[in-house]
C-alpha cells in the first residue's frame, strides 16, 4: 500500500509488516485486549488505513514481508528482514527510514539483530 500526500517535500518512510500482536483485529479498532483469541489479522496497508494522520507526515510505502507471530520469528527470519531493510536502503535513495511493525513478544531481540546488521546510518523502528 502506498499511501499518497499532499506535499512532495515530506520523508519517505518503508513500512515492513511481519505480523505479531500489532496485526490483530479486535471486535472494535481500539479494543487491545480481545484481539489474540479472534484470530484474525490486518496486513501493514489495513493497519495504515486506520491512521489516515501518516500522510500528513510522510510518504508511506508499505509491504508484508512475513505474517507471523513473533515467537515464530529467529535466525531465519530476521536475516531475511536484515536483507530486505538493506536492499531498500541501497535502492531507494529517497527511503529516510524503515518501520518494521513487529509483535511483542521477540521485539528486543529482532530490534537488537537489526542494529548489528543494517547497514546503514537511517533510523529503523522496530513497533509492536
């Protein structure tokens, strides 16, 4: 999902969805208790669409690289996210930083993998 603003002056910003808590669905959007036992999760452009205020800040370009919880996510998956975070930096020169919506559970340590492997001096912020 690209979300498109008003002014060309503003941040892009890549938004990397990898599933977790922060995908859940609740039986109402502001319900943060219920959403676990439903099952059902929004993808990083549905999460996006609830917050219309990010286009007033930046130029959102969004992906789902994974869908998973985060007790799913070691090795593997935060080499795979480390790649891609690095491959956006290389490529997209216009990119200012990286938002990876995560779950809670392993935040601390895919947050801790990607400072010791990003390669680059942009900002990347790990949210759950």
């Amino acid at each position: 999902m690209e979300v498109t603003n008003l002014t060309t002056n503003q941040p892009v910003v890549r938004v990397i969805g990898t599933g977790g808590s922060i995908a859940g669905i609740g039986p109402h959007r502001l319900d943060y208790i219920l959403y676990g036992e439903l099952g059902n999760k929004y993808n990083v452009g549905e999460s996006l669409a609830h917050i219309p205020e990010v286009a007033g800040i930046a130029q959102v370009r969004s992906e789902d690289l994974i869908s998973v919880g985060s007790t799913a996510l070691g090795p593997q998956e935060w080499l795979l996210l480390s790649q891609r975070i690095n491959q956006i930096f290389r490529d997209e020169g216009d990119v200012a930083g990286v938002v990876v919506t995560h779950g809670t559970a392993t935040l601390e340590e895919t947050a801790y993998f990607l400072h010791l492997t990003v390669k680059s001096s942009k900002p990347v912020v790990v949210t759950g």
